[in-house]
C-alpha cells in the first residue's frame, strides 16, 4: 500500500503558483523562464517569494540595479523561502573608490563620458551572490553583493547582509551578525553530507515527518533505508 505522501499528487516545481487561491507565492524558477533576458540569474526547484502585491515583479523590483554589465551572477538553490521584500542588491550598483570622487560621470554622457568610458571606469567588483540551499530570508532583508549564504541559514527580518553566513546559522541585524546556529558545525556537515535537497521529490515527500520535526540521526536513518 503507498504511502500518503506517495498517493498524493508531488508540487509541480514549474508551477508559476504553487499554492492554489494565493497569487501572492510564486516559484522563482518558472518565474526567470518568462524572462528570457535575464541571463545572470539561476534559481532551484521549489524556491518561492511571497509578496501580496508584487510577486511576480521580483526580478525587477527585488534584484536592483541589475544591469548585466559587472558579469556577476545571481544563483538562489532549492527549497528557499524569500519574504515580501526581500532585495539582492548587484554590484552594478558598487561606485568607484579610487579617486576623490565616486560619483560615476560617464552615465550622463557627452563630455563627461569622453573624459572616461564606463569602460575604462574602475567599478568596484564583488563577485557572485550565491545562497545554498533550504534557506529563509526574512522580511525586507537586504543581501549585498558577493555574499555567499550557507544551507540551512536563517536571515533575519530587515537583516543586511554584508558578508558570508556559515551553513545553518541565524543572522540578524544591519549589518547582520550571527545570532546563533541552527545545528552545530558537526550536525551541518552532515546535513550538507546528506543533501536532501537534491533528492526525488517523491523521496523528500516521504521525508518531510523527519525535515520538520525529526533530527539528523533520524534522517541518516531514512536516507540509509531509501538506498
């Protein structure tokens, strides 16, 4: 006899709305399909933002300043939980500090754009943006450019990012300090051993009664008895 988590039919990760009657929640993935212009973005299965007005507008209303000139990317794992307003800022946006002056001259053109290419402007670089996997940005947050945030990692509401997050740790504040761990070091290696996140979705479905409310023991435990 199947289970009922077998019996039940699996969320469509290409569903633009994943929950029925809640336009408000919104599959990133499928999202960045419609958008074919966007090229320096890249979002897991099952990763949603939930905003009541402007779910559909994230990529333009929530990754700013995103002009595709500094070549960074974007790159958002699975099973991640965005709330409203939640904004990954670009390093397109990052001024030149080598001078006396970071003001960015050659963006109004004429003269002041002979007098030094953007081309030939010294933008500061910053890198990719990267967030593992079953992660939850909290309200309003603010991730900053070139920020690698950990699995498992909590941020905090109206937290700013400004520098890495180690796996499974929560961070709060501006800037956003880690507050405490969700796991021990020990326990987060071997959650990010066990991976589940890259499991079938029928699997991660038998899973869930452990991923909500179990231990690491017991999901070693599962993962060992699926193989």
């Amino acid at each position: 006899m199947r289970s009922k988590a077998e019996a039940a039919a699996l969320p469509d990760p290409d569903a633009l709305h994943p929950v029925p009657n809640k336009p408000r929640i919104v599959f990133l993935k499928p999202l960045l399909a419609t958008l074919p212009g966007i090229t320096n973005c890249a979002v897991g299965d099952f990763t949603y933002y939930d905003d009541p007005l402007h779910a559909k507008d994230f990529f333009r209303r929530n990754v700013i300043y995103n002009f595709q000139a500094s070549g960074a990317r974007l790159e958002i794992g699975r099973y991640c939980a965005l709330a409203t307003g939640v904004r990954f800022m670009m390093p397109d946006a990052m001024h030149a500090m080598a001078g006396p002056s970071t003001y960015p001259f050659g963006i109004l053109g004429g003269a002041f754009a002979s007098a030094l290419p953007l081309a030939e402007y010294p933008w500061r670089q910053s890198g990719d943006t990267i967030l593992g996997h079953d992660i939850w940005v909290g309200m309003e947050a603010l991730v900053m450019p070139g920020v690698r945030i950990g699995h498992g990692a909590v941020i905090g509401a109206r937290a700013v990012v400004t520098r890495d997050v180690p796996d499974y740790a929560v961070v709060a504040g501006n800037p956003a300090r880690m507050v405490r761990r969700r796991q021990t070091e020990e326990d987060a290696a071997r959650l990010v051993a066990l991976a589940w996140w890259d499991w079938p979705a029928a699997r991660v479905a038998r899973a869930i009664p452990i991923l909500a409310k179990g231990g690491v023991a017991a999901l070693e435990d599962f993962a060992a008895s699926e193989r």
